[in-house]
C-alpha cells in the first residue's frame, strides 16, 4: 500500500477507547475473557464497560505483579486474560512474573502496555518506558508489537485473543495518526511498506511512522526516494521485507520512540547483519531517561522529529555512496 501526506489525520477515537470498546466486544462474544486492570481503569476507560461486563473486569489494585499471578492463574483454568497497565509497570516492574509465571508456565496472556515512551508526558520519568519493547523481545516465544493506529490495536487485540501464547501490545492512549483503513489485516511477523522508495529505507514503529512519512515527503523535496514501512511486528520480525527493501535501497534507518538498545532498531540490526548488512543508523533514544514534557518538546529533546530523520536518512545515504 502507498500512504500519502494527505492521510495524516489524526483518529477520532482515542486508543484507549478502541482499547475498551475492544475488550467490551470480545468480553460479551466469549465468557472465558477476563480483563485485569491495576487501578487504571479511568487512564483506559475500562470503568465506562465495568457495569456491563462486572464480572470479567477485575481491578486488581497498584500491585501489577500480583496482577499477573492473577491472570495466571485464570489462564490455568482456561480463561483468555487481558491486561492492562502503564508500560513500565508492565514490563520492568511485572518482568519476572511475566517471565515465569507467564512464558515459562507457557500460558496465554496478552498485555498492553500503554502510555509508551515521549507519550507518557507529564507522568515524567519515572513512567516513561524507553525500554519495554526490548525486555519483552527477551521472552522466549514471546510475540511482540507496537500498534500505530486505532484499526491496528483492535486488530492485534482480536489476534491475542484468538492465538495462544504471551502477546505484549505497545500502545499510546490518547489519538494516534489515522494510517489504515478498518478491514486491513496485520498478520504477526510481518510488516506493511507504506511508500516505495529506492535510496533509503525508513523502519519505523508507533508514533514514529507518521514521522517517517512525513520526512518521506521533505526527502522526496531534494531527490531522495525513501521507503517507509511499519514494522509493527517487532518480534518475529518481518526478515523477507527488510532484506527486500535493503537490498533494494542499499542503506537503512530505523525510527522509535524507544532506546535504541533492545528495541526495533536492534531487532532489525540484527536480523540484516546476518543476511543483508548494509549501511544502518537508529533513531531513538540514546544513553538517556525519561522526564517530564509535552510530546512535541521530547520529541525534540531526544531528537524523535522528521528533521532528525531526515538529517539522519541524508548521513547514511552519503555513505552508502562513498562505499
């Protein structure tokens, strides 16, 4: 598919309304859907479905590890549980129950992890995961995705309910760019190339693609092609797209809202360093934590714009030359 400037609108639902009207559906079609949420149930607004679903709404209080022996415990007697809760308080402070109680015991769980990266804004540092999509990429067989737009997260939502395992699902709350149409399909470990283009590629996730698209367009303006695609399936991770496209463009740049340790720039580093190495550069965040901010100022400060990204796409070009 080819996404044009022109479609960068921004949703009219909110994620975190897709969120719980997602979960309200496939609660009511299937008894075995329990939702587990710790005290964050407004932040989401899972409290406007509560009374229609009460007793496949479970708030478990702010004790998000005890919430994932929780959900354990339901997937042992063959419940479907979702949770939900900040990213950081998903991933970093839950890990090791997620790793044990969750993979190792090999149960079916999905988790969003919500408010992710620049977008936690004034919650500050201290809830700016920066490094979740890498932690989760550690779980042996874990299936890992940042969702770009509204019709995405409904889609991967509806998929962690019908595919068995542990499905960890990045998100923003508030409104993402409008990218896709309501009857696209987002099959797991896979991508979806947005624009062509034969100079660079641009890998980008989240909030980052709309990012990528519009510096697209500003390199278009000086003779640079550059191919975007979403790579919203961070692990399994789309290889026969991106060694498509980098031995098509001949140099790659990758675009997070996430440290560039762990996450999609490594993931795609990896996978090309092993079939396809081509001149590379990551755009995320470098060495640093989170603190408190509009997203229009952290994107900025950890250098997340489209000039970054064109700067950067520019750098990598010159040295796919020289070479």
């Amino acid at each position: 598919m080819t996404t044009s400037l022109t479609t960068l609108e921004l949703d009219q639902k909110e994620m975190r309304q897709v969120y719980s009207e997602t979960i309200l559906e496939l609660a009511q079609s299937d008894p075995k859907v329990i939702a587990l949420e710790a005290d964050l149930m407004s932040a989401i607004t899972t409290n406007k479905i509560q009374r229609l679903i009460p007793n496949q709404l479970i708030n478990c209080g702010i004790m998000e590890a005890n919430m994932i022996g929780v959900a354990a415990g339901l997937a042992l007697n063959g419940h479907i549980p979702f949770i939900h809760t900040f990213a950081q308080f998903a991933t970093r402070r839950a890990f090791d129950q997620l790793f044990v109680s969750g993979a190792y015991a090999k149960l079916n769980m999905t988790i969003l992890g919500s408010d992710a990266g620049v977008t936690a804004e004034f919650n500050g540092g201290t809830h700016m995961a920066f490094e979740d999509l890498g932690l989760m990429r550690l779980i042996p067989k874990a299936t890992v995705y940042e969702a770009s737009d509204s019709t995405m997260l409904k889609a991967l939502l509806k998929q962690g309910h019908k595919e068995y395992g542990i499905h960890y699902i990045r998100t923003i709350r508030k409104n993402a760019v409008k990218l896709y149409e309501e009857n696209e399909s987002f099959p797991k470990g896979k991508g979806k190339l947005l624009r062509e283009g034969n100079d660079v590629a641009i890998i980008a996730s989240g909030i980052m693609v709309a990012e990528a698209l519009l510096a697209a367009v500003e390199l278009e303006k000086e003779g640079i092609e550059a191919a975007v695609i979403d790579m919203y399936s961070i692990k399994p991770i789309d290889r026969e797209l991106l060694e498509k496209t980098a031995r098509k463009t001949g140099c790659v740049v990758t675009a997070e809202n996430h440290n560039v340790i762990g996450g999609l720039g490594s993931a795609v580093a990896e996978a090309l360093s092993e079939t396809c190495p081509v001149p590379l550069r990551r755009i995320g965040v470098h060495e640093q934590f989170g603190q408190v901010g509009k997203v229009d100022y952290l994107k900025e400060y950890y250098e997340l714009t489209v000039k970054d990204i064109v700067r950067v796409c520019k750098e990598v070009c010159s040295i796919k030359t020289r070479h």
